[in-house]
C-alpha cells in the first residue's frame, strides 16, 4: 500500500572526508531503511516513497503504537547483527528468521502535537525528541544520539567498529523535506551503492537460477553500466530474486549498447533496485568487486545515481 499523502524525507549529500566543525553534530550513519513514523491517533510508518512498512515490520508499528503524542518522526529501520552493527543483508532475512532483532532508530522529530517543527534548529528538534520518547521508553524504538564538533575522531571510532559512516549535521539546520542539501553531509568508511538490475547472465557449476547481475545506474537521464554481481548471494535470495527478475525479461538491452560480461546475458527491464558494497571506482567508471546486499523496496529505478 502506497499512502497518498506523505511526508518524503530530507536528504544528505556525499562527501569522501571527515571533518571537524563548530555548529555541526555527527551522528551514525545507520545502514538500513529510512521510515517516517505517525503517531497518536493517526498511526503510520512508511519509506521515502510512502510505501507502507506496517505489515513488514510489524514490531516496529506495535511499538510505535504506544506512543500517544501526535508526532512525526524521521529515522532507519535497523537489523543488528551479534555485534550489534546494523547489517543491510540480516534485514532482507528478518522475515525467515526470528531470531533477528531489529530497532527503529529516530534522529528528528517533524511535527509535535499537531505543531510543524520542520523550521526549528536540529539541536532544538532533536532536545524534544529526546525528551518525548524518554516518556515512552520502548526496546525497539531508539533515539539515535550524536556527538558534536569531533567529526575526524568520531568517523576513526565508527570504522574500527566496522560500522558504513557518519552523517554531519548543522545543527542549525531546518528539515526541508525531499531536498538534498549541503547541511546534511554523509561520510562513508564502506562504499556503497544503489544500483539498478539491467540482467542477469547464466549460472555456472553447481549454482542454481542465475550466475551475476548487471548494474546501472542514472547519470543526466542516460543509464549506464557500472558493473556486475556474482557474490553476496544466498541459494533462498538467488531463487527469490530470479523469481522478481523472470516477469521482467525483455528483448531488449536497457543500456543501449555492448558492455562487459562473462557469459551471453538475458536483460531485463530496469525495475529492480539493489543495494551493494564494492572496493573502488574504476577509471572507466565501473564498481570493483561489487557484492550484492539485498533489494531496495523504498525507492524507483529513475531515483538511482552514482553516488
């Protein structure tokens, strides 16, 4: 279910360094999904593109059910893993295995009490956030905390944690929703990225459905190769995701011309979006070593581009 009428979140913009800052708070980047949450007598939690996430994380909704405040909250629908890192592959698991546990982290609050907070400061939102589920204490809804100034110390400690990056915000800073500006700033100690399904090639020795994905993403409205993926696969999400892939097949190249691939390919259209990790950029602008993490359901193919 897609909500009519929802709130589509602030965005970050990218950035390859660290850095210190009078005025700015650094907070973990969470690797997960982002949901805005209703609570009170209107209850809702869905994604960026206002896809409902009540019935996939329903845990999740219980919680926030209990809240009685009318408010709206931004934040990152997390799995941990053993070491309590937020893991992108555990949560496109969690619904075959109970045993993972996930969290609701909350960094803004958007509205309070039927009151728009969106042109306050972040330091101020945040203050009442805290203080607003400090009264509803709850082990899967958690406020995500920050540290000031010390970003450079702060990204070091996040990577020997094995934790993605850091998120740098001024806290000054209004919440303008849908825009990506430069007062909200992600750090990355992991490369990342969306990318969008172009094909798939044939599988190999004993592997079943398909052997690697091809990748593209947008740049100025043209799609464009940035790799392929053969690794990051389980045998139950190669069979899942062929079954995704096989209404899609198309005659049809969706990148419009050759490019690298170890085996003839089977294209698909360019629905599907993915999240994978990889080392480096090539110089010709392809991943290196890209590993599949799972499937985004929170976002539409035309909204991917290299990061």
């Amino acid at each position: 279910m897609k909500f009519a009428n929802y709130i589509t979140p602030m965005l970050c913009k990218s950035q390859d360094e660290p850095f210190d800052g009078d005025g700015w708070l650094f907070e973990i980047k969470w690797d997960g999904y982002r949901g805005i949450a209703h609570t009170g007598k209107v209850q809702k939690l869905y994604s960026r593109n206002g896809l409902s996430f009540e019935h996939d994380y329903p845990e999740i909704f219980a919680a926030l059910k209990k809240i009685k405040t009318p408010a709206i909250m931004d934040g990152e629908i997390v799995a941990l893993d053993g070491k309590g890192r937020p893991s992108f592959q555990l949560l496109q698991q969690y619904k075959t295995d109970p045993s993972i546990h996930l969290n609701y982290y909350v960094f803004d609050l958007l509205s309070l009490n039927g009151k728009d907070l969106t042109s306050l400061p972040l330091i101020k939102r945040k203050e009442m956030l805290q203080t607003l589920l400090a009264k509803y204490e709850h082990p899967y809804i958690r406020f995500s905390d920050h540290i000031e100034t010390h970003g450079k110390q702060f990204f070091k400690m996040l990577g020997k944690q094995g934790l993605e990056g850091m998120v740098a915000k001024r806290e000054q800073s209004h919440y303008v929703t849908g825009k990506r500006t430069g007062d909200w700033i992600k750090v990355k100690h992991i490369l990342g990225q969306e990318v969008v399904i172009a094909g798939f090639t044939a599988p190999k020795g004993s592997r079943k459905f398909f052997g690697a994905l091809m990748l593209g993403v947008y740049e100025k409205g043209k799609f464009k190769y940035v790799g392929h993926a053969g690794t990051g696969f389980t045998e139950k999400s190669l069979e899942d995701l062929y079954k995704k892939m096989r209404p899609l097949i198309t005659n049809e190249n969706p990148f419009g011309m050759k490019v690298p691939a170890n085996g003839p390919v089977t294209w698909v259209k360019p629905k599907l979006v993915a999240n994978v990790k990889f080392t480096e950029w090539t110089s010709d602008g392809a991943m290196r070593h890209p590993v599949f993490l799972g499937l985004r359901k929170d976002k539409s193919a035309k909204e991917v581009v290299k990061e």
